[in-house]
C-alpha cells in the first residue's frame, strides 16, 4: 500500500537558512523549552485548592484559571509556528521563553482572581509561541534514526512532566517556601526559564525557512474564535451550571469553524498560503494521524482528571502522593519512548497497535485494582496498571508524533508542529472536561468506583479503537 500524495499540491517550500544538526545538549535545552509549559498547564491543577482560598475565587473563576491558559494557546499555537517558520524558530522560541517568564511574574503577584486569569491568559498565548518551535527545530536539524529518537524524547519529556508537574507542584505548595504558597508553582517559572534561555541560545542552530509567509489574519481570528467558542463552553460549562452562554457559544462555533475552513479552502484556490492549508491535511500521515491522536489525548486528558480526581477525593492521597502513584507511568513510558523509534523502524505500524493494545489492557487492570480496594486505594495497588499504560503509550505517542510530521516539508515544519499541538491542547482539555464530567454526574447517584469504571473503560475502548485506526497511518514496514 503506498502513501497517497494530495490532490492538490502543497505550497512552495522554500529551503531551510541554516541546516546544521542538533547536538544532543541542543535537544535538551529545546526539550526544556516545552518542559515549561506543561509544568505550568498541570501543576496550577494541584494548587487550586489555595488559589481559591487566598484569592476568594469561585468555582467558576478558578476554572477560568485553567481555561485561561489552555485556550490561547491551543488557539494560537499553528500562528506560533508558522511566525517560527518564516521569522527563525529559536529567535521566536527565545522570545516565548520572554515572555513566559515575565507572565508568570505576574502571575505570581496576583492579588486577585481576576488579575490571575489575564496573567494566565498572556501566558497561553507566550507558550503558544513557544512550543511550537521545539518539534519544528528537530524536523528541520534532524534525520532518519535520529529524528525518531529525538522526538521519542520529546514524547517522553510530554508525558513525564505531566507527573512532574504533580509532583513538584504539590511539594511547593505544601512545603509554603518563605511564606509563597501556591505562588511559588510560578516563581519556579523564573530561574527555570532563564537556564533554558541561556542554553537554547548557546546550542540550538537557527533555524527558518529562506522566504517568509504573510500572516493570513483572518485566518488566525476564525481558528482562535471557533477555538474559544468550543473549548471554553465545554470547559465551563458543568462548573458553572450550563447558562445559556455557553449554549449560545457552542451553537456559534459550527458556523464559525465552517467560515475558517471556508477562508482556508478559498485562499489556497486563489494562490495565497491560508494558515493551515488543506493541501497540508490531504497528506496521508498527518490527516490519519491527527485522527488517531485527538481521541488518544481525549481519553488521556480524561484519565487524569478522573485519577486524580479520585485519588484526592475518595482515597485521600495528597498531591504529592498522586505524583508519586504516577510515577510507574511515568519510568515505563520514558523507557518505551526511548525504544519505540527502533521498534517502528523494524515493525512499522504495528507497534502503534501493540502500544495502544497494551494500553488499554493497563486500564483494564488499573480500573480493577481500583474497584477492588475502592475507597482506600494506594500506590501498591495501582503500579501494575500504571506500569502497562505507560508502556503502552511510550510505544504509541512518540511514534505517532514523528509519523504525523513525517510528510510535512521542512520549510513548513512549524506549521505542522502548531497543528499537531493544537490538536494535543484541545483535546486534551475536552477529554478532561467531557469524561470528567460523565464521572461526577455517575458518582451523584452511584458508587464512586462504578463511575471510575466506566469512565476509564472508556477510555480503554478509545484506545481499542486507536488500534484498528493506526494500521492506516503508513504501510507496516515504514519508519516514523
């Protein structure tokens, strides 16, 4: 079976200004470019509980904390990269790293809610120009092996600062670090963010395409509207009891995402480059492939609302216990991540299947152990299950990611990058609010452990699911 070209072809590339490779300390100091950024995301998560307190937040407004920050940056993301591709991607990713800092500085010295959520807000928006650069720097300074093994570690960076991000995010909170609380969780932001700066600047090549691309404006307003108007209804929606507003909102995006799918469609028939051209998503490998990972990050997004959820709640750990129960996870999938570019290479396709096969068997387990002890569940009695999942995704999601970008030229590889990350924010942030909120309708009127049941059985499904659909990415012995 042979990849599909796209019937209309692709915009002019042009060649890359500066093709010098990545030295392995370049790698890191790109990997801690997204390091931060998904610290940030999940460890604000374990830290609401003093936000509200402090702050005297509502629900709702404590919501807007995470939304505020999800949002624009999986709203502005695809603009990040394609300013990177045409503007020089560690110029911009410096400039994110800018501005992240400054943004957590002021998030930080919030003194009230509602100073915490714009400052939230301009920090999305600074990961937004951030992140995308980081895959698009190993797309263009890497090849062959060494690119599938630079992106299983930046696979591997995603998933192990999500536990991180418990781990350290409950420590500094509970630890109350000269009197900072939760606003120590930001201040880290600081010193953190100038050593990457510092090392991106010294090791990692600059990289651009040699002619740049005009900013299509209409097309980043309808991609970020249609964004906000979906994700922040459903985000919100439960929290704060489904006003029409949020009603009103949903029903505005179906036209809104038409209108942009419209703009992009008419643009590139009159010879323009829209923001995401459709041409980019009649290649075979992202358009399967951004298929197969919006219900992965769905049913993972999910997942650790629920878990975490629970583990806080109905077993009483601490934040930093659910860090540690996660750690199996964590090990596992940084282990597979590292393995799973060889194991394409000689397997192909298949490896996506087993990983998201073993996957959902670990949540079959996990779900068991769960309900068997359930209420008082510890770390003893989900480290089987956990160990299973993260293997089955480090097998998954690294591949995945190097597969989906493996067409994408190079001179548009930010471009493709912001889009693969816009999927990841998004549905990473629907999964949460839409399996999150089966499990706490279910857990009102039944067991607690029956609703945790169901909903990672749901998830277990989706990655049933993901297997079947992974087979259609490229033909079996094609490497990522």
């Amino acid at each position: 079976m042979a990849l599909r070209t796209p019937t209309r072809p692709l915009p002019a590339s042009s060649p890359e200004t500066d093709q010098r490779e990545l030295s392995f300390i370049g790698l890191l100091a790109v990997l801690g470019a997204v390091l931060l950024p998904i610290l940030s995301f999940f460890s604000v998560n374990v830290a609401l509980g003093p936000i509200g307190s402090e702050l005297d937040a509502s629900p709702g407004m404590l919501q807007l904390v995470i939304a505020g920050y999800g949002v624009p940056y999986a709203s502005l993301v695809v603009l990040g990269g394609r300013i990177g591709d045409g503007r020089g991607r560690r110029r911009l990713m410096v400039i994110g790293l800018i501005g992240f800092i400054i943004t957590s500085i002021g998030c930080a010295l919030a003194q009230t809610p509602e100073q915490l959520v714009v400052a939230r807000v301009l920090q999305g928006s600074a990961a937004a120009l951030t992140t995308p650069q980081v895959l698009a720097t190993i797309h263009a300074t890497t090849k062959g092996e060494r690119r599938g093994r630079a992106v299983g570690m930046y696979g591997a960076t995603a998933g192990i600062a999500t536990v991180l991000a418990f781990l350290v995010g409950g420590a500094l909170t509970s630890s109350d670090l000269p009197g900072l609380g939760w606003r120590s969780v930001f201040w880290l932001n600081v010193p953190v963010g100038l050593l990457v700066i510092a090392a991106v600047i010294k090791w990692v090549p600059s990289t651009s395409a040699a002619k740049k691309v005009p900013v299509d404006i209409l097309g980043t307003l309808l991609l970020a509207s249609s964004m906000v108007l979906l994700v922040l209804p459903v985000t919100e929606g439960r929290a704060v009891g489904w006003p029409t507003w949020t009603w009103v909102m949903l029903a505005a995006f179906v036209p809104v995402a038409l209108a942009f799918a419209w703009s992009q469609w008419s643009a590139e028939r009159r010879g323009s480059i829209p923001l995401v051209p459709p041409a980019l998503l009649r290649l075979r490998t992202m358009a399967v492939g951004l298929a197969v990972a919006a219900p992965f990050f769905a049913g993972f997004g999910g997942f650790m609302f629920v878990y975490a959820y629970a583990a806080q709640g109905s077993a009483g750990m601490s934040p930093w216990q659910v860090g540690v129960s996660l750690t199996p996870l964590a090990v596992s999938f940084l282990v597979a991540s590292l393995l799973s570019a060889r194991l394409v290479t000689k397997y192909g396709t298949a490896t996506l299947s087993f990983g998201a096969l073993l996957a959902a068997a670990g949540y079959v387990v996990l779900m068991l152990q769960v309900a068997n002890a359930w209420p008082q569940f510890d770390t003893a009695d989900v480290t089987l299950g956990m160990l299973m999942v993260g293997l089955g995704q480090g097998l998954l999601m690294p591949p995945l990611f190097g597969i989906i970008l493996s067409q994408v030229p190079t001179a548009q590889g930010g471009l493709g990058s912001g889009m693969l990350i816009t999927t990841q924010q998004m549905w990473l942030g629907l999964g949460a609010a839409l399996v999150g909120s089966l499990y706490l309708s279910l857990a009102e009127g039944a067991a607690g452990s029956r609703a945790f049941t169901v909903t990672v059985g749901i998830v277990a499904a989706a990655l049933v699911v993901i297997a079947g659909l992974s087979r259609f990415l490229v033909p079996r012995k094609a490497a990522a």
